[in-house]
C-alpha cells in the first residue's frame, strides 16, 4: 500500500462505453497527476493539478477529462474511446512547490484494455 | 532534447552481482532533484533513491546507490548483491526547481533489468 489508492485495477470497456478512474490519497499531497503509459513508451504526462486547480494538460483528447474535486480525490472520466488507449494509466501526487527534493508517490495504475 | 536519457533498453545480471544502471540528464537550472523508481510487472511505480543537484555526498539507500557526477549530468543507479526480485522495470527522473513547472516529473524511457539465477 503506497498511499496513492487506484481503482478499478483492471478496466476493460467497449468504445461507447463511459467509465471513470479513481485515485486517492490521504499523505496531504496539494498536487495531483494522471500518467499514461503504453507498451514500449515513456510515460506521458497527461493532466497535473495543483490545489485543485488544473496547471497542465498535456495535450489530451477530449475524450479524456479529468476531475479534481479535492486535494485528496482525482478521478478521470473516459467515453468514446479507441483501442489504442488501451494503457496503464497511474495516479501520482506530491507537495507542490516545496522543493525539487520531494518526489512522486505512485498508486498502483489501472490497466485499461478498449474493445 | 530529451531532459532524461536511459540508454539501456534491457540489462542483465547474474543473481548476487552488482549492476550499474545508466542516466543522463540535461538542465540548465541549478537547483533539481533526480529520483529512480523501480516498477515490477504489476504496474506500481516504487520510489527507490533520491540525488540532489546540491548533494555533496552519493546518496545510498541499502543496497541502492546512486553514482552522481554532476559535470558528466549523470545519475546512474547501482544495485549491490542482485536479488531476483530486483527483476523490473527502472525509471531515472528529474525534477527541476526554478519557475513554476518545479512539479514537474520528467521521466526516461526505462531500462528492463533481469537477474538470472
């Protein structure tokens, strides 16, 4: 148990299907991130939220919209997608501007399989 | 430019032998940290060891090191005694301080690690 909680850990869905991811945490991180990462990929960042106001977003299809109603809580809702967002999809959260010694710490990701 | 390069797609290492994981680095602040996590095939990412750009001394963590030479931008990560559990995915990674992106995660592309028996 890392702090970071994710679910579902598996996820499997049809192209018209709607789901949501859910991340949690209770270490009093203010900053929370949405990763992607894809078989033989780095993994890319995909929304950042800082006290609970989105800074980032890295370019994402619509088809992906984050959600931020706390500093604990992030969910990312998914609808119409395609199969190759079939990814691993990893939760983070950390202390927001306090230092470049504070890391990341991870949940455990959700694997997402589109059919 | 890639901020983070792992030049090791996939190592191997006999069990009880020490291995030395590559990173490279590029950035023009003067104040970052630099993070390795381990991510076995159940898809967490697990911190392991952390460097910053400040550091005097190689940061250790049990059986991890982290050998940083800060001229050369690197940070590579050596683990002492290889256990089969070690077997994993490994990500270097930077985090800058200057501006207001400092919570910014850049990660490289990983090296697999495999220790045999």
């Amino acid at each position: 148990e890392t702090g970071v909680t994710q679910t579902p850990r598996h996820l499997v869905m049809g192209m018209t299907n709607k789901k949501s991811l859910k991340c949690e945490q209770h270490l009093g991180h203010n900053a929370m991130y949405w990763y992607k990462q894809s078989a033989k990929k780095p993994l890319e960042l995909m929304f950042v939220y800082s006290l609970e106001e989105r800074v980032e977003n890295n370019s994402v299809p619509s088809r992906f919209s984050p959600e931020c109603p706390n500093s604990s809580h992030l969910f990312l809702h998914l609808h119409t997608l395609q199969p190759e967002d079939s990814a691993l999809y990893l939760c983070a959260s950390s202390h927001a501007r306090q230092g470049v010694n504070y890391g990341y710490t991870f949940g455990s990701g959700t694997r997402l399989t589109v059919v | 430019a890639q901020k983070i390069t792992q030049t090791q797609p996939g190592m191997f290492v006999q069990e009880k032998e020490a291995v030395t994981l590559d990173c490279t680095y590029d950035t023009s602040d003067p104040s970052y940290g630099l993070f390795w996590y381990k991510q076995p095939s159940s898809g967490e990412m697990i911190f392991l060891i952390y460097q910053g750009s400040y550091d005097q001394q190689n940061a250790t963590e049990g059986r991890y090191s982290l050998n940083f030479q800060k001229a050369r931008k690197s940070a590579n990560l050596v683990i002492s005694a290889s256990q089969l559990g070690d077997s994993a995915m490994y990500f270097c990674a930077m985090r800058e301080g200057r501006g207001g992106s400092n919570y910014k995660l850049t990660f490289g592309k990983g090296t697999l690690l495999t220790v045999n028996p």
